[in-house]
C-alpha cells in the first residue's frame, strides 16, 4: 500500500474556517499557573485556551490509538512503551487543567481522523505524532505571546516544554523501531514538510513557529484531523473516526504539577 506522505501545504493551507467561533461563547474563569483564578480578558484568552483543549484531546485519543492498536509498538521495548504511555496520561493532564480553565466545560471536539496507515505504518505514525507535537509547540508559543495574563503565560510555556519532550521522544523511538515494522527509522517528517535526520533527536537550538502567527492558524493547522470534510481533502482514512475517551490520568510519580 502506498503510504500517505504528510505534506505541510495540505496541512497549512486548508482552506476555509472551522474557525475558533466553533469552541463556543462560554463564560470563562481563569485558572493560573497555580490553579489560582485570576482576571483576564475572556475572548483572546477563551480562543487560545479553548484551541489547546482541542488539541489536548487529540493527542491523548492519538496516544491512545497508537497503544491500543500499533502493531510496532507491541514489539518496542517495555522501557519504549512507558513513554507513549506517559505521553498518554500527561496530555490527558493538560486537557484537564484547560478545561479547569474553561469552566469545566470538555471539548466542543471530541471526534478525530487520521491519515491513512496512521496505526499499520510506523513510519506514517511517527511522521504524524512529530507533526502534531510540533503544531502543539507552535500553538503554545503562539499562547506564550497573547495571552492576558503572566500566569497564564507561565502555563503555556510549561506545556509547551513537555510537548517538545514528546517531539523529542518520538524521534528517539524512531531507532527503536522493529525491523519487522520497517525500521530502524533514520528520518521523520514533520510539520516543516521535510525529512529530518532523526540523529540528534535533540536538534532544536530553538523551539520552531512554523510561521503560525495566530491561534486561528492552529486551529487551521488542525483541521484534517477535527474536521471530516477536511479529512477527506486531504485524504486521511474517514471511515475510521476516534472518538476521544477521556479518563482520570495516573501519573505515579509526578514532577512539576500545577503548583510549580
């Protein structure tokens, strides 16, 4: 089967918009980097926050399809497996802590499509897991700069780090993979479009914007996956939606939880 190859036109330049009016007028109270409420301004604040939580929920249910249903991930290590697990219960984490901040209200979003192969190819899996890490990363500087309040910044920036870890991560996997699943991999598409040399894993000097000057530029970034009719364009599997299940997270030994 010929894989479907992540291209960052289609990505990006989806046409037309789900728009962020499609998270809802809700009365927002906030929620600081301490858990602690805090005053701001509802409508920026409510579009970029509600735009996180989206995209929260999409990676959990991607984590989560990818332990439940990857054939490569059956044959990595244990020790491999308990980073996507971690992955798992961390962006479910985040997702809790945005909604705290949209006052408890889930997400207006909770089906999602992936592109063909998603969970039968390791390499269309990695390619998309790096590419929606490095949207998250994008989106959450984007939350770095125009949010209202310090507070809220700080909580941004603090997700922001740990999604890079996940980048990261999934480019460490990359070598792990089974030669039995095609690997080891030695490249990862992401959301730049390119190939990408998996060694370093760590090949940053600075965290990427990919150009994403608005949050409505990642919610758009995000439509293929959130929107069916997108899906289609851009030729992801839509006959096999997944819905978001959410769940209380079990972080066994957590470090640097929402009181710092």
């Amino acid at each position: 089967m010929e894989k479907t190859v992540m291209n960052r036109r289609k990505f990006l330049g989806m046409a037309g918009a789900l728009g962020v009016a499609a998270l809802g007028s809700v009365a927002l109270s906030g929620c600081g980097g301490n858990g602690s409420p805090t005053t701001r301004q509802p409508s920026r604040d409510e579009e970029i926050l509600g735009a996180a939580q989206i995209a929260e929920a999409l990676a959990t249910t991607m984590y989560t399809a990818i332990i439940e249903q990857a054939p490569f991930f059956q044959r990595l290590s244990a020790f491999d497996q308990n980073y996507f697990r971690a992955a798992r219960e961390v962006e479910m984490a985040h997702y809790q802590l945005l909604m705290s901040a949209l006052n408890n209200r889930p997400s207006p979003i909770t089906t999602f499509y992936f592109p063909q192969g998603m969970f039968t190819d390791a390499q269309i899996t990695l390619d998309t897991l790096v590419t929606l890490e490095e949207a998250f990363i994008a989106a959450y500087l984007v939350g770095v700069r125009d949010l209202s309040t310090p507070e809220l910044k700080v909580t941004a920036a603090r997700i922001l780090a740990i999604e890079s870890d996940h980048r990261t991560v999934a480019r460490v996997v990359a070598a792990e993979v089974d030669p039995a699943d095609g690997g080891p991999l030695t490249r990862v598409r992401g959301l730049s479009g390119q190939q990408e040399p998996i060694d370093p894993p760590n090949d940053n000097a600075f965290a990427r914007t990919y150009q994403l000057g608005s949050i409505a530029d990642a919610v758009n970034a995000l439509r293929p996956f959130i929107n069916r009719e997108a899906a289609q364009q851009a030729g992801y599997d839509v006959n096999r939606p997944i819905e978001f299940r959410p769940f209380t997270p079990n972080l066994p030994n957590p470090r640097g939880g929402v009181n710092g």
